[in-house]
C-alpha cells in the first residue's frame, strides 16, 4: 500500500526498525491476546521483558520503556496481573519525558514480497540472535537466560501454534546442555537452520526469500568447509566469529528510524 512502501535494505545486515516492530508486536499484539496474565504466563513475561531490559542494545529512549517496564513487572507479587495495566506502562501513559516503545510495524530486512510472509516471526529470531550475542558480549551469570526467556515466550505468547509446539520439542532435547554463552549462541544459530531446513520450499517460504542453510557461502565463505568424504562441514571456529560480528549492536544499521 502506499502507506508502507517498499524500503531498500541489505539483505545482510540486521535493522533496528526492525526489532523495534519486533517489540511492538510481541508486547502490544501476541501478549494483548490475554486479558489476564498469570501462572507460568506471568512469569514467562516477568523474563522475557527481563532479558530485553538487560541485552537489548536499543535506543536510549527505548531501554528506558524497557528498564521501567521490567521493574514494575517485578513489583507485580500478587497472582496476576491485567494486560490493560501492563500496556499503561508500554504505552508509557503517565508520559514520562525519555521513553517510549514506538507503535507500529515497520519492517525493512524482515519486509516480504506479500504480508503474510516475513515480517514478525523474522523479526523474533532475529531478536533472539541478537540477545544471545548481546549476553555473550556483555556477561551473564546464567548462559542459558536468554534461550530459557526465548523458550518461555514462545510457548506462553507466539502466536504461530505449531511453530510453538516444533521449539518446545527442540529445547526440550537440548537446551539445558548450552552451559556457556557461545553454546547458546550456536544452539540458536543450528536449530534455526533445522527449521530452515524443515521449512525450505514450503508455502510458508517467501519466493524472493528462500530458506537456506545460514550463512551462505557468499555471506562467509570460511564459515563453510568439506569433509574427507565430500560432505559439507560447518566450521564452527569460524560461524561464531561471524554470528558474533553479524548480530552485534555495533552492526545493526538506524536507517529509517524516526
Ligand atoms: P527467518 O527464518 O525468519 O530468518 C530471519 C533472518 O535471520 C533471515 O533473513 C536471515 O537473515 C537470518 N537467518 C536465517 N537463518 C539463520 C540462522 N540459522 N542463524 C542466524 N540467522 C539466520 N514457520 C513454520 O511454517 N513452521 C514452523 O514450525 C516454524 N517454527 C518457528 C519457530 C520459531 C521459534 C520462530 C521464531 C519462527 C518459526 N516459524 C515457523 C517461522 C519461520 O521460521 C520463519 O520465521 C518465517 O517463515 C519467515 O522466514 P524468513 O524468510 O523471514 O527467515
């Protein structure tokens, strides 16, 4: 339409707008679909807003939401809590001056070719890519937290079901062995490919996007090797490096911001 027109992007760089969008929909959208959030729901969003408020590397505007947002959810002792309350605190309504949660989707290296492609499931991996490097980057006592907020968002809050159902069983298998932040870095970057893999041809698949086993040979050529047999091996001396350059804060590109 010609209220969201088409912008240019690299293909292999990662956009702030786009996980801004990211934000915008997980908060605003999947988590509005509960009225009341409690149980495991509750806690699944008490770390989830967590980790964003600790490895997001946004906007000082943006970490500032983040921060206030995460210490009111960690105030929130009762049982439940509404999702009319929490969305006064993302919609920033008591107007504190230096922070905000922008409104609205725009995407730009998660824009597909129709809108039912791309867009928010692109942006979340992306996102999870970006804080599992941010928690290598910057320390974490715990090297599983981001996969283990990423894990529970999923199955408390995405709204594609069997997508959930498909993750879950993956983390079920081997979560827990990621006991140091570059294994959890890898373990992202491998079980995405899995779906890559799972997905690739599939009438989910964008045609101006295929799925294909990440990074390409083009984007890091040494992140590529073969066996003695022939086979394709993954360097993984080499993928990390690049997942940690790729996924950066120092890497992803402001264009389009307002
Ligand atoms: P995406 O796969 O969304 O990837 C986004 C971007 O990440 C790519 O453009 C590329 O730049 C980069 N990237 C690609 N591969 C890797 C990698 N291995 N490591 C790091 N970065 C990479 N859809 C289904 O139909 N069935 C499912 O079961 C399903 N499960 C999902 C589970 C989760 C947790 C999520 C977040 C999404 C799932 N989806 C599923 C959606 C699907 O994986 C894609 O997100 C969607 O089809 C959009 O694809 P895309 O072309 O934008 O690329």
């Amino acid at each position: 339409s010609t209220e969201d027109p088409w912008r240019p992007f690299n293909s292999s760089r990662v956009y702030m707008l786009d996980l801004e969008s990211t934000l915008h929909y997980s908060l605003r959208v999947e988590v509005a679909a509960h009225t009341i959030i409690r149980g495991e729901t509750l806690i699944s969003l008490k770390k989830y807003v967590a980790v964003l408020a600790k490895f997001f590397p946004g906007r000082p505007v943006v970490m500032n939401l983040l921060k206030s947002l995460s210490s009111w959810l960690q105030n929130q002792s009762g049982d439940e809590i509404s999702y009319e309350a929490f969305k006064e605190i993302v919609d920033n309504s008591a107007q504190s001056p230096d922070m905000a949660l922008p409104e609205g989707e725009r995407w730009v290296g998660c824009q597909g070719s129709q809108p039912q492609f791309r867009r928010f499931p692109c942006g979340l991996w992306t996102l999870f890519h970006v804080l599992t490097v941010q928690a290598k980057k910057v320390g974490s006592s715990d090297p599983q937290e981001v996969l283990t907020a990423m894990r529970n968002y999923v199955h408390s809050f995405f709204g594609c079901r069997p997508c959930a159902e498909h993750f879950e069983n993956m983390a079920s298998e081997g979560l827990a062995m990621m006991n140091t932040s570059s294994l959890a870095v890898l373990w992202l970057w491998a079980k995405h490919n899995h779906v890559n893999n799972r997905l690739a041809g599939a009438l989910t698949e964008d045609p101006n996007f295929p799925k294909i086993q990440w990074p390409s040979p083009e984007m890091c050529p040494s992140c590529h090797a073969v066996q003695e047999n022939g086979d394709h091996r993954w360097s993984q001396e080499t993928v990390l490096p690049f997942l940690m350059s790729y996924f950066s804060s120092d890497s992803i590109l402001t264009d389009y911001l307002e």
